[in-house]
C-alpha cells in the first residue's frame, strides 16, 4: 500500500506551526515538523489581525521545513467559535448536512447565512414524547474568521483541504493514549491566548469549551508587575528561580502563582459546569498539553484546584519517528506543543 501523507496547520496566537504524518502498512510515522514565530499582534485572541504577516510566516514555515506537500489541513479556535450539545430530530448525515442551517438557526447567536457549520453526531436517544433524536455537538465559526486563515494559507502558496476545529484535533491527539482504566477525562491544551478544554469517554468528546487565555497572559502579568520588556518577562517566568534579584524573584513568583490561580479557576469553573449537566459521566483525571502546560507548578496547581490527577500528554506516543532531522532533546522539547497540528493531520485520513 502506498504511504500517505498529511500535514496539520495551526495557527496560532504567538506561532504558525505544522506536522507532517506519513499513513503506511506498518502505522503512522512522523516525518516532519516546524514552526516560526509570529510579529506581536499579528493574530489576537485566535483571529488573525495582520494577514501579510501571518501569510510572510507561512511561507517562511515552509521553506524551512520543506514539506512535502502544500496540501493542509487547518485549525481554527476563536472566540467567534461556537461549541454546544443539541438534540435533533433524527436523520440520515446526508439529511442532516443539507438541512442542518434550517435546524440550527433558532440556538445561535449569529446567522447561520454568516456561519459555518458542523454536527458531531453523538448518540442516538429518546425524546420525552418518544420521539426519536439524535444528540451531538453543533460547531458554528464566524464565516470571515475562518476565510481569513485559509486565504493566509492560500496566499502562501497552500491548498487547503479542510478545516477542523483545534478542540478536536487534541482528541485525535492526547484521546488516545487514555488508561483504560479512566472512564472519562479532560484534555487542556494551552496556547498563548487560546485554551481548548475537551471532555471525553474513550475518545467520544463530550463538553468542548475554548478559554480565551493562556501562558502568555502570564507573561503579560510579569512585564506590567516589573515594568519589562515582554520578552525579559517571558524569561523571567520560565526560569524566574535563576533570573534577577531576591526581590525581582519574589514578585514574579508571586505573579506567577496569582495568574496560574485565575486560570485554574477559569478551568474549574468550566469543569464544573460539565460536571452539573453530566453527573453520570463525572471527570476522573487531566491530560495537559501546550506551550502553557511547562509553566512551573501549573499542574500540581491544577490538580489542587480541581482535586484530581493531572498527567502530562504526548502526541507523539502512537506515532513512529522518521527523519525529522530533529534529536531526542528537541522531540522532547516540541511534545507539548504537537497536539493541534499532529490532531490535524490525523483528522485528514
């Protein structure tokens, strides 16, 4: 059989980044992946701001990494997504893609002329009334949002195939190295700006919320708290036992633990949440991934807050190495931040 290959696209707040997976007989291999930074403000919140700049990055990604192919895979995550449980008169998916506006247009905030739109089939269940229906996942983007990313791509020279949402991509990602022994789960993959939450049984996402914060408010607390550049910040809160002066490193200890705090209780709370409208199916453990997650004590502040084990993901634990011209450190390094593009990747087959 010949190999396949796809490549997940993420673009992300501070970075674009990509993987390339190669699909054989002997399972799926990663071949490739790269990622360049971003000017500051180029993209806000998930959305992209500055598109020449995003679009500059793109090409820049591909010409360093040489991919194999300009065929992608794109994520998108923003505050003008949409994620919510519906229960819908039951139909076969070709039904359902054709009339899905004309059933969903009463539950959304914004026109369906103006969306795009997608259902995740869950189950199949009962109405009161004995009726049957079929319960899943409504995704809705704002429309403009999600062209722009692809016309970034598209001017860069890519083609673009689909577009996925980053909260599934983590579950195709970190869902699959769940113990059997855990029944239901949350995977927290933390960017910059955007975090994505997904709760799942065995691999069936069940609650999908997108928080519009991440490692970088952290840095953002530090430079206002000592007055520095954002990039001495971000030092400083890497590595603040070993930067400046006994009281620089009490104040930016002290900053880090409040932030990290108030993004725990944004996590608790959306836990929460999920734990109120699903009581049968309560959390039993936390996968974490992101740029965010090497944050220093940010799990063990977690798993205080939450009261339950948080575990670090690992993308990469199903996927064989090729010749990513990268060493054992360097893979090591960019684990917590594969899980959207590799997600992506894995979703194009």
């Amino acid at each position: 059989m010949a190999r396949r290959t796809a490549i997940g696209l993420d673009i992300g707040t501070s970075v674009v980044r990509a993987v390339e997976l190669s699909f054989g007989r002997d399972g799926v291999t990663l071949d490739r992946f790269g990622q360049v930074v971003l000017p500051e403000g180029a993209v806000r919140d998930g959305e992209v701001v500055d598109p020449e700049a995003v679009t500059a990055a793109i090409k820049t990604l591909w010409t360093a990494t040489r991919f194999g192919t300009k065929r992608v895979v794109l994520g998108v995550a923003n505050q003008r997504v949409i994620v919510r449980q519906l229960d819908l008169p039951w139909m076969e998916q070709s039904e359902l893609r054709k009339t899905l506006a004309f059933h969903v247009a009463d539950f959304l905030p914004i026109s369906v002329e103006d969306s795009v739109l997608d259902f995740y089939p869950l189950e199949e269940v009962t109405s009161d009334e004995g009726a049957r229906q079929l319960r899943g996942l409504l995704v809705a983007a704002q429309r403009d949002t999600v062209l722009l990313n692809v016309q970034c791509a598209e001017k860069a020279g890519l083609r673009v195939e689909s577009v996925d949402l980053t909260s599934f991509a983590v579950l195709r990602a970190m869902g699959r190295q769940t113990d059997l022994t855990v029944g239901t789960e949350a995977l927290i993959d933390v960017g910059a700006r955007v975090t994505n939450i997904v709760v799942h049984s065995a691999g069936v996402p069940r609650f999908v919320r997108i928080l519009l914060m991440g490692g970088q408010d952290v840095t953002d607390a530090v430079s206002e708290q000592l007055g520095v550049p954002l990039d001495r910040a971000e030092g400083l809160k890497q590595n603040f036992a070993q930067w400046g002066s006994d009281d620089q490193m009490t104040m930016v200890s002290r900053t880090v633990a409040t932030t990290a705090q108030d993004f725990v209780d944004e996590i608790r709370g959306s836990l929460d949440y999920y734990a109120a409208s699903s009581p049968a199916q309560h959390v039993e453990r936390i996968v974490i991934s992101g740029g965010g997650s090497r944050l220093e004590g940010l799990a063990e502040t977690l798993a205080a807050g939450t009261r339950l084990p948080v575990v670090l993901g690992d993308p990469f634990w199903p996927l064989k190495l090729g010749r990513t011209g990268l060493d054992a450190e360097q893979i090591e390094f960019i684990k917590p931040l594969a899980a959207v593009p590799v997600g992506l990747a894995l979703g194009a087959i």
